[in-house]
C-alpha cells in the first residue's frame, strides 16, 4: 500500500471506496449533480500522483447524473494562495446549487 489512502484508511483497499470520489461517480444513480472541481496544476500531490483528478473526470463523463466542471488552474500548487483565489467561485457555486 501507498499512497494517502493507505495512511488514513490502512491496507484494506475496499475500506476505501466509501471516501473515494471516483469510486462513488461510478456508483451514483441519484439526482443530477453538477459539480464543480478546481486543481492546482503545480500541486505536488497531482506530480506525486497522489491526486488523479482524471480519473474523476473519466467516471463523471461516463455518467449522466453527474456534470463535472473541472478546471486546471496552471501556476497554483496545494496552498493558502490557491484556495483563496478559487474560493469566492465556489461559495457561488454552492449559493446557486445548495440554497
């Protein structure tokens, strides 16, 4: 085992579908879902292949309940800078879809 997964949810690989958003895209047969994904394109944890924002992707396309908008935001890694400059769109987000 590697990887966050094995250091928050042990060896047990099944134990971690239940908090892997893949896993769950594929699975989802609710309610249109929209939503709404921002990614640092220098984030170390996306170049340590620790993050795989593409594989969500791939699962969210293939599933017509989910609307995935993901956007790779070049020059931002896994920071207070990132986070902040991405924040005020994703209280929109949620005003818009949650309210």
């Amino acid at each position: 085992s590697s990887g966050i997964n094995a250091e928050y949810g042990g060896d047990n690989k099944s134990a971690w579908k239940q908090y892997d958003a893949t896993f769950t895209a594929k699975e989802y047969e609710g309610p249109k879902l929209e939503i709404l994904l921002d990614q640092g394109s220098d984030d170390p944890y996306l170049n340590d292949k620790q993050l795989l924002p593409e594989n969500l992707a791939n699962a969210c396309s293939n599933n017509k309940s989910i609307n995935l908008n993901f956007r790779m935001q070049q020059g931002y890694d896994h920071g207070y800078f990132f986070i902040m400059s991405f924040m005020e769109d994703h209280f929109n987000f949620m005003a818009k879809h949650i309210c």
